[in-house]
C-alpha cells in the first residue's frame, strides 16, 4: 500500500471523530401540545390520541416498561361484544397472573361506560390468592361520569389510580 493510500484511509476512519468533537448542541425540540380527543369513532384517531395521553403519563412517571394498553372500539362497531369479550378475558388474565410494581396499566376508549365496565370485570373483589399489585399505575381515560366507579373497582388493590377526562 503506497503512501498516498495510507493516508487517505486514515483520513476516512479520522472524520467522524473530527466531526463529532466540532458538532453543535442540537437545538431543544418544542413541546408538542396533547391531542385532543376525537369527535367521531374512528379507531386511528382513537389510537394516536390515547398513544398521546399514554405517552405523556409514560414520561411524566418516568415509567421504564412498557405499559399494558387496553382499547375498545364505539359500540357501534361490527363485533364490538366479541372484542369486550376477548379485552375483559386478557385483562382478567393479565390481573390474576399479577402486575410487577412499576406497571402502568391504561385503559381508554371511545365507549367509556363500557371500558368502565371492562376495568369493573377485570378487578373482581381481591382473594387471599390474588397477587399484590403494590406500585402498579391504573390509568383511565375516559368520562368523569365513570372515573368513581373504575376508582372503587380498582382501590382494594392497592393501586395508584388516576384519571384523564376525554377532551
């Protein structure tokens, strides 16, 4: 390899770091302002926004994992009794095999009486066999009509429980 060559290559593998050590601090990105909550029943809109509000409570807590996410779509959507079904059976499910601390589990839809009433099926009365649920976050965003009774379903758990009303 001649000289020329050698230098070249050394050139190439030496930029980056000349690069980074003249790199400007990148400017600090703008605060997005929260979604609000969509007029219709259209499940994307529906989805970006609860994202949104998860997302924010998710930073906010300082949440580390991933948090558990349950959706249902309008009432008036075809199938809407299959899909509570299967969400009230995976929430049920997801409860009695027990949520480490630190856990947020959101719940949020288009149907707030009825994922209401999901979040009352998933939280039956606790039992002595019932795993504690000490540090876990219980999100639900939906109408203020329904937050009292998702927040008694959910006390004797011992949970963290708040509250985002739909705007």
């Amino acid at each position: 390899m001649n000289t020329t060559s050698r230098l070249m290559l050394i050139a190439c593998l030496a930029l980056p770091f000349v690069a980074a050590c003249k790199k400007e601090e990148a400017p600090v990105a703008a605060v997005q302002a929260p979604l609000t909550a969509p007029k219709g029943t259209d499940d994307n809109e529906w989805g970006k926004y609860l994202t949104d509000v998860v997302k924010r409570k998710v930073e906010a807590e300082g949440i580390a994992v991933s948090p558990y996410l349950y959706y249902l779509p309008a009432e008036s959507s075809p199938d809407f009794q299959g899909f509570y079904d299967r969400q009230v059976e995976k929430a049920k499910l997801d409860i009695a095999r027990g949520i480490t601390e630190g856990n947020l589990l959101a719940y949020g839809s288009p149907a707030s009486a009825k994922m209401a009433d999901l979040i009352i099926e998933a939280f039956p009365a606790p039992t002595k066999d019932t795993p504690p649920m000490k540090g876990v976050k219980v999100l639900f965003i939906g109408a203020p009509a329904d937050s009292e009774r998702v927040k008694a379903a959910v006390a004797p758990y011992n949970v963290e429980y708040s509250f985002v009303e739909v705007k």
